[in-house]
C-alpha cells in the first residue's frame, strides 16, 4: 500500500503537532513500563506495539518519522529481553542496570525540568563496596604476609649442540656472480635511447627535407615566409608511426619510456599539431644547450587495446624505431649459427 508523504499528504500542522505529542507520551509509557513489557506473561507489550503501529499509520513527516524509529527502537530492546526471559538462563544484563543507575542518580530540581546525572550520589552508594576487602583474590606478587620467601628459580642449563648436530656440513646459499661488464659498453637501456635518438634525428631531417620540396612548388612570393615558418616550427613527425610498434605491444611502452629521456634532457619535444594528433620532432643541439624549461611529469594511461585501436587508426605496418630482438629469439638465432659437434668432427 503506497502511502503519500510531505505536502501530498494533506496534513496540518496541528494534526503533526497532536501526533507528536502522542509520540512522546508513548516514549514515557515505555520508559515508564518497561518490566512490565518484559514480562512475557503481561499483555502490556502488545498494546503498547499495537498503539505505536497507529501512530506510525500517520507518519508522512521526517520529524515524526524520527519520533516513530526511537519508539521502535526501545520496543525492539524490550522484545529481545522479553524473549531471554523465556529462556531460563542466570545472565547479567548490564542495559538495565544503566537504566537502573540513571533513574536512580538522576536529580530533577523541577518536575518539569530536565534531569542532570549527579555523581555525587553515585559516590555515596557506591563508596560501601570498599569497604570491605574483597575475597578470593590472588596479587601478582604473592599474598600480603611478612614471612613470604620468594620462590627460588632454578638457573637455565646452557644448551650444548649435539653430536650428530656438529657432524653436519653447514649449508651455504650459492653464490650468484654477477657477469663483469667492461666500464665503455652500454648497457641495453643506454643503447635504446641511442637509437631512438639517431631515429628522431633522421626522421626529422627527412621530414624536413620533405616540408622545403614541398615549399619549392609554392608561388615565389610565398616561399620567403613558409621557410621562415619551417625553420621556426621544425620538422615534426606523427608520434604514433614513429614509437608504436605493431608487432610488439612491450616495445611500444619502451620505446615511449626511451623517448621520455629525450624530454627531459631537452633533445626531443613532443606536441600537437593543428588537428590534435600528437607528433614528436628533435631538437637542434644549439637550442637545446640554450633553453633550461623546468623538467614536468606526466602518467600516460596505455593499454593493449589501445595500442591496436591506434596502430589500425594510424595504418601503423612498420614503426620508424627498428624492431629489437628479444633474448630468448638471440639466443636461438646465436644457437643455430653455432655448428654443432657432429658437424666438427665430419670435418676432421
């Protein structure tokens, strides 16, 4: 059953008004009967849940809403107690001691006036519980008496390895030797930005080639500003073609990694062109030992399907940064060039 809320309600003010009063008369109803409601054999719980579930017909406010989940709240509490008294089990319930407590140390200057929680009384009552000394208590140290002798701890015997221990070999990890590199070769990292920066070098100097065939066809008058716009720009190349590897996702994101070093020691730029498609050109050793910028960071996000969607969108066959052998085909290429035993000793 759909029930309207807010404004579609029609309800007054004074009607909200009345309700919540009733509300709250319900509240101290079962403040007040709350034994009662926890005896399973009084019907005080029921009427008390029958009469919240008219009020809660009325409900279509927020603010009553509230009053309507605090009452459920507190008959919810009595119902689980209601149910534990039906299970004859010795149990501690430390709610309803609280409860206790609080009514009984609250003080109300006025029958109207809102209680505070007086600790002095609690003082008072509680103060008789020390009194005495409590009984069935071990110390830590021991019992309080003058003639207690400390237990004597026997001294803890060294351990001594047995026979079979000291006839066994000690193990040792092997030990891994590092292969001794000579101090003038490069390593693989250093010989890749080699190549990607001989790569951009030359693909920038054709590309540049290409842009001042291309300004010859143009009109005599237009040449002078079109070279002068040429040498200004420099000869870019498409980004895609030039890193992205159809063949090898892996050597993409290297030859991107690579490329990244370039940037930062200011030999290669990376920008966009006109339409927005990213290109990459080199830098003229003179302008790059000039211009410092501040170095800057940035996270490319490049995922396989990426790579194939702009491979195919590129018409990518062949990326400008050769294809690198990976070890495991070196390794088989170096293994098929090498002659075999049997083929030596035919010779001899």
């Amino acid at each position: 059953k759909k029930m309207a809320l807010m404004e579609k309600s029609g309800q007054t003010d004074a009607e909200r008004r009345r309700l919540r009063a009733a509300q709250r008369s319900l509240q101290k109803t079962i403040v007040d009967n709350g034994e009662a409601m926890e005896n399973p054999t009084d019907d005080t719980f029921s009427k008390i849940r029958l009469e919240n579930n008219e009020l809660f017909n009325q409900v279509h406010y927020a603010r009553e809403a509230v009053l309507d989940g605090e009452n459920l709240d507190l008959i919810s509490n009595h119902a689980a107690r209601q149910v534990d008294a039906l299970v004859q089990v010795p149990r501690y319930d430390a709610l309803r001691f609280s409860q206790k407590l609080k009514k009984k140390c609250t003080v109300k200057p006025n029958n109207n006036a809102i209680g505070y929680f007086d600790w002095s009384t609690l003082g008072k009552e509680t103060g008789t519980c020390f009194n005495a000394i409590p009984a069935r208590v071990q110390f830590l140290a021991g019992p309080l008496v003058a003639d207690f002798t400390p237990p004597v701890r026997k001294p803890r015997a060294k351990r001594t390895p047995s026979q079979e221990q000291s006839e066994e070999e000690e193990e040792r990890p092997d030990v891994v030797k590092n292969p001794q590199r000579n101090a003038n070769q490069l390593s693989s990292v250093e010989e890749n930005i080699n190549i990607v920066s001989k790569t951009i070098k030359k693909r920038s100097r054709d590309a540049y080639k290409a842009r001042i065939a291309e300004i010859s066809q143009l009109p005599h008058e237009e040449q002078a500003a079109a070279r002068k716009r040429a040498k200004k720009t420099g000869a870019q190349v498409c980004a895609i073609q030039y890193m992205f590897n159809p063949s090898s996702f892996t050597q993409t994101v290297e030859n991107l990694f690579h490329y990244s070093f370039l940037v930062k020691s200011g030999v290669g730029r990376i920008c966009l062109a006109q339409d927005g498609k990213p290109q990459v050109a080199a830098v003229p050793e003179k302008e790059a030992k000039e211009k410092h910028k501040p170095a800057k960071q940035a996270i490319v996000s490049l995922t396989m399907r990426d790579w194939r969607r702009m491979c195919k969108a590129y018409n990518v066959k062949k990326a400008d940064i050769p294809n690198r052998k990976t070890a495991k085909r070196a390794a088989a290429e170096a293994a098929a060039a090498r002659p075999s035993q049997s083929d030596g000793e035919e010779e001899e």
